[in-house]
C-alpha cells in the first residue's frame, strides 16, 4: 500500500535525500551489468554516437537524419574521434561501459570506421573488453554482421515497426518481414530472458552518457563543475563538422540541471525498471512535479 504524506513543505534539499535514498539500488542493482561499483557515479558514462545518414526518409521517422549521395565518411569519422576526445576531457569520467551507434542509419558505415572510433575511446579512457557495444542495423545489411563484429560491435538493434509486409511498405521500409512465427517467438524469448540491452539500461537509472554527433543528447557533470549538465549537439551535419573543427566540439544548447530536476527524472525514467523504484517515490515525486509545473525537464 502507499503511504500518503504531505510533501508541501519540504525543502528541495529534503526532496533530494529522499530521492538519494529511494534511487540507492537504482544504482547498484546487481543485474545492472554495466556499472562498476568500485567508481563513483560521476566518474563513469556511457557514449552515445549519432550518425545521421540514411538511404531514404522512413515517413515515420522523427529522428535526426538526412539523406546525401556525397557522404565525406572520413570527415565524418574524424569529427566524431575529435568531439570525443573534447568532451571525455569536459566530463574527466575514469571509465565508459558502453558505447550505442545510433541514427541515422549507422550500418552504413564502413566497419572500419566502427574500430577506429572505438580505438579512439579506448586511447583516451578505460573501455572494459567485455563492454557493450551496440550498433542499429537494418535487416538488409546483415551481411556485414560479421565485419561489425570483428570491429568491436557485440551486440546489434534492429527496429522492429511491422511483421507485416504490407505495413512495412505502407511505412516506406526497404525489407520485408523475413522469419517465420516459431523463429519470432524465439527469438522474442531470446530478448526477454537476457537480452536486453544494459546501455539502456543506463539511461533508465540516471547514469552519466555523453552525447556524441549532429543532435546527441548527454547528461553529465564536467570535471569542473557540480551539477549536471543537460547538452545538445548542433543537429545540421554540416553545422556540427564546421563547430567540432573549429571549436572541437558541436555544442549548442546546455541546460544546468537542478537537483529536482534530476531526482524527478531519474524516477521517471525508473518506471521503465520498477525494481528500482518504489510506489511510494514515484508518488512524492510526482506530487511534487503537480505543485512545481514550472520545472524543466
């Protein structure tokens, strides 16, 4: 049963502990592989990589992303590594546990592109040999599965919008609905038995990521601040390769977040893993969210 309480009265700081003391095993749940309990929160993250090319436009898609015929692959890469580079230093983390390829299409990128990225992040800080890397693929390219893998990728994403052909060409997909039932029913099985992928798992219990490519998001608190820092990268491709050359990095929008702020989203994100959070949080939080409307998330 939750318990009712009064939260009119309390102190941001008040809200705070209680957050702190409801989210202890939002960060040290024992099934969270990616965590390292021996370093602190703010001294560990995950990377995010947006490549934000693709063949065609799905009409469904809002994502960042753009189709060109004269993709410069090497400018692309080279940006990314330096951008990297730029905000590991910003963020001063000991130690990446995993890296997601999204987009954009990312599997049209060569697989050596994939290594020589991931060479980069192991230069500059410690990425555990048996760390996740994800890359999202599309069906129609498993034939470079296994150049992804040798390139480092260990585990891939492929959106599922339809298992049916005639939805999928409704929605402008280049692939049909290839396996049968009893394979989708394994392989559904498969997921949700172990599956799952512990870089979302990350976002979901208020871990540090560090958004890297045209229009990435991160969260994380700098070396030399104390706060965390909600940052959005320059979403036009050409605009973000002009600023990382320039600057280093594609920065354009950096929002301090308050302490509320992240404590309610933490705990929302935490619905999405309830054994993290407890009824009676989710209801203070949001009691609080009611009177504070005001808050930027």
């Amino acid at each position: 049963m939750i318990r009712k309480v009064s939260t009119s009265h309390l102190h941001w700081k008040q809200w705070w502990l209680l957050v702190n003391r409801s989210l202890h095993s939002f960060y040290t749940c024992r099934e969270y592989s990616s965590y390292n309990p021996d370093l602190k929160i703010n001294e560990q993250a995950t990377i995010y990589v947006h490549w934000p090319y693709c063949s065609k436009i799905c009409t469904y898609c809002n994502f960042n992303k753009y189709v060109s015929k004269n993709v410069d692959e090497n400018r692309m890469l080279s940006c990314l590594i330096k951008e990297t580079e730029t905000l590991l230093k910003i963020v001063g983390v000991k130690q990446i546990n995993s890296v997601f390829f999204g987009g954009g299409t990312p599997s049209l990128v060569h697989p050596r592109a994939i290594q020589s990225y991931l060479d980069c992040v192991s230069t500059n800080v410690h990425l555990p040999a048996d760390s996740e890397v994800s890359l999202e693929m599309n069906p129609m390219e498993m034939s470079k599965l296994r150049d992804f893998k040798v390139s480092g990728i260990t585990r891939v994403s492929v959106g599922i919008q339809s298992l049916n052909n005639e939805d999928l060409k409704l929605l402008g997909r280049e692939h049909s609905d290839m396996p049968d039932n009893d394979t989708m029913a394994e392989l559904y099985k498969t997921a949700i038995e172990g599956a799952e992928s512990s870089h979302n798992q990350s976002y979901w219990r208020g871990m540090q990521y560090i958004g890297i490519g045209p229009g990435a998001h991160g969260r994380f608190m700098p070396v030399d601040k104390t706060q965390r820092e909600a940052r959005v990268q320059t979403l036009d491709p050409k605009s973000w390769m002009l600023e990382v050359e320039k600057f280093g990095h594609g920065t354009r929008k950096i929002h301090t977040q308050t302490k509320l702020e992240q404590g309610i989203r933490a705990t929302r994100n935490g619905i999405m893993v309830l054994d993290s959070v407890t009824p009676y949080l989710i209801e203070v939080l949001t009691t609080k969210l009611e009177q504070q409307s005001c808050v930027s998330l």
